[in-house]
C-alpha cells in the first residue's frame, strides 16, 4: 500500500515538472519584434526583432510567411509582439504571435 502512495505522488510530481518545462520552453522560445509591414492576403508578415535564439539569427528586419496565415489576424503596422518563429529548409516561418500591451 505505501508503495502505491510513493508511486502515484513521484508520477504526479513528474507530470507537474514536465508540465513546468514545457511552460518555460514556450516562454524562452519566443523572440521580441514589431511589425514593418504585412500583407495578410500572401500571409508574409516583415519584423524587425531582437535575436531569435530558437533558429540561430541575430537581429534584423526580416520577412517571415505566417503559418497558417490566420496567425497575423488582428495585427497591424508598427505592434509590438512576441513570437515564435521557426525555419524549414530556407524558409522562415512564424507560428505565433502575441500583441504586446501598448
């Protein structure tokens, strides 16, 4: 019986770490940018950001196609945001965004 107790408390605590690193990840995945232009009908979006350590690029202003394009619904020219971004192949790609508060 106690042996049983031991094993479903180190589960749940398992499951409640991995729930935290997962948390954290998401956080630290995400990069810091604002919007210089966007075009929501070919769904590209350009960003000036700070580094983005998730694909390895320094910072700059960039092109990245939204993915899927619902993702730039409700942005506009000149919003700050946080987003995730990732590559395949060579294209750039960004999968979510987050409009800072003003």
């Amino acid at each position: 019986m106690q042996n049983s107790v031991i094993k479903r408390v180190l589960g749940s605590l398992i499951i409640c770490v991995s729930a935290f690193s997962v948390s954290s990840f998401a956080q630290t995945g995400m990069a810091q940018g604002q919007i210089t232009r966007i075009d929501t009908s070919a769904g590209k979006v350009t960003i000036r950001h700070g580094e983005i350590k998730s694909i390895d690029m320094p910072p700059m202003t960039m092109v990245f196609t939204a993915k899927p394009k619902s993702t730039l619904d409700g942005l506009k020219v000149g919003d700050k945001i946080d987003f995730v971004a990732m590559q395949e192949n060579d294209a750039l790609f960004v999968t979510k965004v987050v409009k800072k508060s003003p």
